[in-house]
C-alpha cells in the first residue's frame, strides 16, 4: 500500500514543477505561451463571466416584456379551481451577444452586438469598468459597423519597455515608437507629409525630434532646423542640417529660400510633365527636405507691434509650404508647447494643413483639442489622461481617421549628436539645394529627353 504521505509530497512537487514550468514559457516565451494557453483560458473566462461583467458594467439591460400568458391559478379558498387568463410582466437580463473572443499579440479582441437604444459611446464610457473587471492593461472600444462593437483588449502596458531605434530601411520613413496594440510607430512622410507634435514642457517632444534626426540621418535627405529657443536644442545637429534658423530674421530668410526653392520644383515638375518630383525619373528628381520647428508658438509671438509684419509674413511663408510643400518633396515637423488659436488665424491654418497630430501630456486643454479636437472626441479624453511620469506617451493620428496610445524610444541628445556627426557626409549644402534645380537654359525638349533616358 502506497504510503499516503510519500503520495502528499510526491503530488506537490508535480504541482510545484508543472507550475514552474508554466512560468518559466510565460516568462521566456510569452506569445506562444498566449496563443496557446493563456489566451484559452481567458477566451473560456470571458465568455462565462460575460454576463456577471455586462451587469456590473451597465451594458445589460433590464428587458420587460409583456407576456401574453395563460397562467393557470389554483384559488382553493372557496374549493374551486379558476383559471385566469392574465398578462404578466417579465424582466430577463438580456446578454450583450458576444463573438468567440480572438487571442491577439498583446491581449484579445472580440465583437459585441450591440443591444437596441445602445451606442458605441456606452461601451467607449464603461471601457474603464470593463478593464477593471478583466483585470486587464486597457480595453479600446472601435466600431467597424453599425449595431457592432469591437473591444480591443491590451493585457499590459507594452509601452513600457523600449530599448531600440530600429531601421525602417525605406526613403523618408522612421519607426519612431510603439504603438499600444504592439505595433511599431510609424512616421511615413511620404505617406502623412506634415505632423503637428503638441506637449507640455518634458512630455518627449524634443526626444522625438532627436529619433526623427537619427532615423533620417542616415538618408538622402536634407534636414532643416527652426529653432527660436536661440537654437540650443538644433544646434549640436549642426553637422546633418543643411540649414539652421534661430531669430526671426533667420527663419524669414529661410523661409524665402524655401518658398523659392518650392517654386524651382514646381516649375520642374510642370516642365517635366510630372505632378510631383516622385514622378520625375530618379536623376532629375530634388533632394526631400524635412524641416523641423521646434518651438512653433516662438514663430507667431511678436514682442510689440513693430514685429506684426514679420510675424504675418512667417505665418504666410509656413503655410504655403504645408499647402504645396508635399508635392515638391518639403515635408514640416512642427512641435510646440503650446498651440492655440489666440497665436492667430495662421496656426489654425498650419493645424488643418497637417494631417498627422502627436499630442504628448499636454498642460491645457485647448493645446489638446486644437491637435486632435476636430479629430475624434475620445482622443482628447485619452490625451488628457497622459501621466507625467511616462515621458514619451502620446496619442497619435494621423490619416487613417483611426488613433492610438504610443510611447516614443527614448533617443538621448549624445546619440543623435553622434548620429549627425557620422552622417555629416550627407548633409546637402544650402546652396547646392537652392540654386535653381530648373534654369531657364533647360528646356522642355532636353528634359523630355532625360525623361525618356
Ligand atoms: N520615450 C521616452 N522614454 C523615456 N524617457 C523619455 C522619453 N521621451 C523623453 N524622455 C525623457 O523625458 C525628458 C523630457 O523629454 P524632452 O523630449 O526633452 O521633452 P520636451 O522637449 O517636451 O520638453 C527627458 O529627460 C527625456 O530623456
Ligand atoms: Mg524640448
């Protein structure tokens, strides 16, 4: 007969190795740990509690209905048996219809119907109690479709824990960060020429500034910097910027360059036939420039009235390039602390031309709903929601009309010094990228030749 005690001892150590052995594949190979394990089990958890967790988050509805019922009642009082025919009030608790929940890299996604009289923003308001009652990172709430909503569900934050710049290898294009659904963050020029980077002093607009410089050092590119802080923060990227403005007088002459150089290749293109310099054969086609302000409300401050023209004519400068630059190859980063309509009519103008928004942790609400109020609603809230102790956080839209929670790789000022001293070989010089790329002696027949070359 075995011994009951060797038996105790022998089924806890089994417990105590299998446990061991599934933290250990947790711990060193979480997805496929998840997709898996993990992920079953929650799948299974979910779906039984889901209607515990619709009531307690008010996505249940109480449904009464009136039954039409035949109710046989016996009444014995008078030793007669009445059937009465009677309506009766029935409440059910109606269940939110919910899809099989589907693993997904950091968490799980599942579809819900929603219930008559509900809108999306129900589940957008109780998508706070629903990460609570899963015990979940976050729970984002899209709407693919009408009468459906989608729950998209992060287990833990996986914006915590960056270490790399990695190369995105394609022209004009920087993976910058990453985004809450584990995706990397992407910043496509090509794709989204104009970005607007709002955040509160220490939110990590600089830092993304330094990741941009970094990723783009290193390609065929020109660099442009505006930097009215007296440049201290452009100027150690000296050696990789074609260009640097750091007063007003500076920044209107490089402005005027810039407009004169956007006309060049508009009159390139026209020659050439092309809408775009991306249409021009390979040889012909313009260096890109991607320009970066750092500090935009410095642009439109004026100190007394004196500066009101300069003011005007910057405000003038910086729109043309956003309304024309993409097509010329001009792209504009721009960041500011602040960013509200009282700087003037100018940067609501800029704000419309650019289609991509970062909003850091920002200290006013109007900075907030002016980078991505006209956007979506619940951005605004998200953005506002940023704590101060995670520099680097940002809510991030940009064309594809959807928005994200993103945290930026942190990039310190010495490494994209460095970057910009080991790629100062392929600084263009200013005066090579403005003299006229479109002279007058060129005439549409040559060109047409290089064309067909
Ligand atoms: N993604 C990030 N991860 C970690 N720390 C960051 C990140 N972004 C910025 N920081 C840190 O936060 C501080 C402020 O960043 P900075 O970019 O200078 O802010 P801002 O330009 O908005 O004032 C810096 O010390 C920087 O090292
Ligand atoms: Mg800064």
């Amino acid at each position: 007969m075995p011994d009951p005690l060797n038996m105790l001892f022998g089924t806890l150590a089994y417990l105590a190795a299998l446990l061991t052995a599934l933290w250990t594949w947790r711990h060193w190979h979480y997805r496929s740990y998840w997709l898996l394990l993990g992920g079953v089990v929650t799948v299974i958890r979910v779906r039984l509690t889901w209607r515990k967790v619709a009531l307690g988050c008010g996505l249940t509805k109480k449904q009464h209905r009136w039954w039409f019922t035949v109710v046989p009642r016996a009444v014995a009082s008078t030793g007669i048996v009445k059937v009465r025919r009677r309506f009766q009030r029935v409440a059910v608790d109606v269940k939110p219809w919910m899809w099989v929940p589907r693993p997904t890299r950091h968490g799980w996604r599942v579809t819900v119907r929603l219930l008559e009289g509900q809108v999306p923003a129900d589940y957008a308001d109780a998508a706070e109690r629903l990460a609570h009652a899963w015990g979940v990172h976050a729970v984002r709430v899209f709407s693919p479709r009408r009468g459906r909503v989608v729950l998209a569900v992060t287990i833990r934050d996986p914006l915590i824990r960056l270490d790399r710049v990695p190369a995105s290898g394609e022209l004009l294009k920087v993976v910058v960060g990453a985004l809450e659904n584990g995706r990397p963050w992407v910043i496509d020029f090509r794709t989204v020429p104009h970005w607007l980077n709002a955040g509160a002093t220490q939110s990590g607009k600089s830092n993304l500034a330094n990741i941009l410089l970094v990723g783009l050092a290193s390609q065929p590119v020109a660099l442009v910097g505006f930097d009215l802080k007296g440049g201290v923060e452009f100027t150690p990227y000296g050696p990789r910027l074609s260009a640097l403005a750091t007063d007003r007088a500076e920044s209107l002459a490089l402005l005027d360059d810039l407009i004169a150089m956007m006309l060049d290749r508009m009159g390139l293109c026209r020659a050439a036939g092309a809408r775009n310099i991306w249409q021009l054969p390979a040889g012909l086609r313009p260096v890109p420039v991607v320009v970066l302000v750092d500090e935009v409300a410095e642009l439109y401050l004026m100190a007394d009235k004196s500066e009101k023209d300069d003011v005007a004519r910057t405000s003038t400068a910086l729109l043309r390039i956003a309304q024309l630059g993409r097509a010329f190859g001009i792209y504009l980063f721009v960041c500011g602390q602040r960013i509200g309509s009282d700087l003037g009519p100018g940067v609501t103008a800029l704000r419309a031309q650019c289609s991509g928004r970062i909003c850091h942790r920002v200290n006013d609400p109007e900075t907030a709903t002016m980078t991505l109020g006209d956007l979506d609603p619940a951005a605004l809230v998200s953005a506002r929601a940023i704590p101060a102790d995670t520099p680097g956080v940002a809510i991030v839209a940009s064309q594809d009309g959807q928005w994200y929670r993103a945290r930026s790789f942190h990039v310190a000022e010495h490494i994209a010094e460095q970057a910009a001293r080991t790629h100062a070989h392929l600084t263009p010089s200013w005066d090579e990228l403005t003299a006229p790329q479109h002279p007058a002696e060129v005439t549409t027949p040559d060109l047409a030749a290089l064309l067909d070359a």
